[in-house]
C-alpha cells in the first residue's frame, strides 16, 4: 500500500438503509429498496455485534448471495444515478440501486481494488469489486436487459468492507488515504467477471487486495479454461 495525502475525492450525498419486504424475484424477502434516514448512523467492522459488519438498521434478504465482510457497504454514485435517469426517463432517488451510500464527486468505477477511505472523522473502508446485477436487481427495475445495460456502463458501484467502524452521515467527506501498487480497478474487475473473462488473470495482480470470494471465483473461472491461478499469476 502507498499513503497518499488526504486527498478529497467526494462526499456522502445520503446515507441509505434498508427494510425487509417481498422479494417477487426469488419468492424470498429483498432489503435492496433503500431510503435516506437523518443519521448518523453507526457502520460496524467485522467482530463487532456480534459479527455483523455493516450499517445498523439495514436489512439483508439474501445472506448468501449478499451482505458479509467484504460487501458489508455498498457506494453508488448521484452522477450515475442522474445519467440513469436521463437514459430511462423516471426518477432514481437515492438508495433506489441498493446503495448504502449516495455519493457525490466520486468515480467509484475507477477506485482502485484495496483502495482505502477515510469517510468523515472516523470511518476507514476498503474497496473490495464491484456490484454484479442480480436477479433481484433486475427484476426490481423492470427494464428490459437491464443487466446487460447496467454491466455494459462500466460504472457498478463499488462494495466496501470496513477497515475501523464509525459513524456516517450526509455530508461527510470522503478522502483516499491508502492506494495499492497495482491498477486494477472495479470497473476492470466488472469487465472480468462478466463479459471479459480474458481479463481474469490481470485480477490476480491485486493479490491481497481482491476479496476472498472474489479470488475463489477468478480460481474457479481460470479452472474451468484450463489454467491455475499459480500460472496466470503476473510474474
């Protein structure tokens, strides 16, 4: 990892939770539906509540496809969500994608994998990849193709997992503190994972910096053509 000054690279624009309600999609129950609350709200790390890493309050549906260490905060930018709203003609409030936070100024596409954050005073996250449209997703936003469009955008969000717990809340000034010494990026990742698997190997340049699943998956992939992980490796 490399320390970088505390650079300003957005702000939280909403901080965003959600409640349990049906899920049609899968006949289970969603949280993906998430609104603005006042805050602040307070983000756990991994150990603490019993386990649990991620915002108070915010309901997760599907605990086996979603939610854990590594995808315990999910960030997804306003500019995004405006550019949607022009391409689909309909309003997108904030937490309307599944977003925990709303940001602002932000690319979070182009953050780096391990990637560090400082949000307001005490808060410290890291990227882990990027969001990957699920059936729920799609179904939610009843457009058709929508995951082909939303992959194909290359601007998915990026999932967090929590370095130091704190509290968050509208307002609060995102800075890079930490970036790793290689250029994988979330949008690079993305690409990987669904419409370039060629690009799998290059994930592995992010050693420790790539989630546990994310590496499980990419050793998966790479099985399935033929090719260990070990020997894809960049020297």
């Amino acid at each position: 990892m490399e320390a970088v000054p505390r650079l300003l690279e957005g702000s939280v624009r909403s901080v965003n939770i959600g409640h349990l309600a049906p899920n049609p999609a899968k006949g289970n129950l969603t949280a993906i539906g998430k609104r603005p609350v006042a805050g602040p709200v307070w983000v756990s790390a991994p150990g603490v509540a019993k386990g649990k890493s991620g915002l108070a309050g915010d309901a997760i549906g599907d605990g086996r496809h979603h939610g854990g260490d590594d995808q315990a905060v999910y960030v997804f930018a306003r500019e995004d969500l405006d550019a949607w709203e022009a391409q689909l003609g309909r309003d997108l409030p904030d937490g309307c994608f599944g977003e925990n936070l709303t940001t602002v100024g932000l690319r979070p596409d182009r953050a780096l994998l391990g990637e560090i954050w400082r949000v307001g005073d005490g808060l410290l996250l890291q990227v882990t990849g990027p969001r990957i449209p699920c059936k729920t997703f799609v179904s939610r936003m009843g457009v058709r193709g929508w995951a082909r469009r939303f992959t194909e955008s290359g601007r998915p969000g990026a999932y967090l997992r929590v370095l130091e717990p704190g509290l968050v809340q509208a307002g609060d000034a995102i800075c890079v503190v930490e970036r790793p010494g290689h250029d994988v990026d979330v949008a690079t990742a993305l690409s990987a994972f669904t419409t370039r698997p060629e690009l799998l190997p290059r994930l592995l340049a992010a050693g420790g910096s790539l989630s546990a699943q994310g590496r499980a998956e990419v050793e998966k992939a790479l099985a399935k053509r033929g090719t260990s992980a070990a020997l894809a490796a960049p020297p």
